[in-house]
C-alpha cells in the first residue's frame, strides 16, 4: 500500500533535504565516490590552493543543482517529470558530497555564499517549474550544458597531480551529460542563445566570487 504524504510531510522532506544541502558533510552520497582507489600524484601547496578554489566552484555548482532541481520539483506539472527531477537530484547528491569529501582531503572549505546562490536557485527552479514543464526540463538542459562546459574547463585547469578532483570531475561530467540529454529526450525546449549568454553572465559571476570566498 503506497503511503499518502501530507503536506507537512512534504514540508519536512523539503527541510531535511536543505540542510543536507547546506550544512558541511551532511549529504550521504548513494554511490561511492569515483576517486576510491585513486592515488594522488605531487602537489605543492599552489596547486593545492588552485585545486580548492576549482572544487569549492564545484561544490557550490552542485548546491545550485540541487536547489533548481527541488524548486522545479515542487511546481512540475507531471508526475513523471517530478519524478525523473528527484532522480537527478540524488545524483547531484552524490556530487556535493563527493566535492565535500574532496575539499576536506584537500584541507579546504565549503563557499560562505551557498546559502545565497541555493536560495536564488530554489527560486529560479520553482519559478521555471510553475511557468510549464517544457521550459522547465529546458531550463535543466541549458544549466547541464553549462555545468558540462565549466567541468570540461576546470579537468583542464587542475593540477597534473590531483587525480582524485579529476576522477571525481569525470564521472560528474558524465552523469550532468545524461541529465541534458535526458531533458531534451523529455521535451525540454530548446533555449536561444541569448537566454543562455544571460546564464554564463550569471554562472561567471558565481565562480568568480566562490572561488576564493
């Protein structure tokens, strides 16, 4: 017998679920993290530095992930939509926490400003969400798009040593590849380029500032 949730249990997931989002290791991840097994070559303590700010950027991309992703579940119109939206959100789980593990063995920290760009995303989402599934599943796409080129750029600019960001930025960069595809396959639109100039300025600006913040 399928459990009827009320209103209040919904309430309470939806809390559970931002604490598990903002608060420094709290998120459980579903699969083990890809860089089990890999050892790290030499880094010396510039690259170390470099190394964090990339994986603090992709930490905090991961909390704007998972923020658009419950604010376009929450206003979805179709239940199917709602319910590939949670899948990919378990994965993005899985990102914050393996970008969370990563910045502790790399003995640096979370951003300060990821309560901010979560509240803005969960807003943005909700909003996408409620104008209508297909600009909804769109919004996802051009957002994995960018995701995938900032993860392209950052496998590129990561110190020769640090193996471990980088088997954790490959399989990232593999499963945001399947939510765009997934997305579009869904009946997502397709953005013009404008709008998604508009979210490179926007994106900028949050990778500037997480960068050392």
């Amino acid at each position: 017998m399928n459990r009827q949730y009320s209103r209040n249990d919904h309430l309470i997931q939806q809390f559970d679920t931002i604490l598990r989002t903002l608060v420094p290791h709290a998120a459980q991840p579903s699969r083990p993290s890809p860089a089990a097994g890999v050892d790290d070559g030499d880094i010396d303590e510039a690259e170390r530095s470099h190394a964090v700010g990339l994986m603090r950027i992709n930490h905090t991309g991961e909390v704007c992930a998972q923020a658009l992703y419950q604010g376009q579940g929450l206003t979805a119109k179709l239940a199917d939509i709602r319910s590939q939206m949670e899948q990919a959100a378990q994965e993005e789980i899985d990102h914050l926490a393996w970008c969370d593990a990563r910045l502790e063995e790399l003995d640096g920290r979370t951003s300060l400003l990821n309560p901010l760009f979560y509240g803005a995303s969960f807003g943005l989402g909700a909003v996408a969400g409620a104008v209508g599934d297909q600009v909804s599943l769109g919004f996802v796409a051009a957002t994995e798009e960018q995701v995938g080129e900032h993860l392209e750029e950052h496998l590129e600019a990561l110190p020769s040593g640090d193996r471990r960001s980088r088997a954790v930025l490959e399989k990232m960069r593999e499963d945001e590849a399947h939510h765009e595809r997934w997305a579009l396959e869904a009946g997502g639109a397709q953005f013009p380029a404008p709008i998604k100039a508009g979210m490179r300025l926007v994106s900028k600006l949050m990778t500037t500032s997480v960068y050392r913040v």
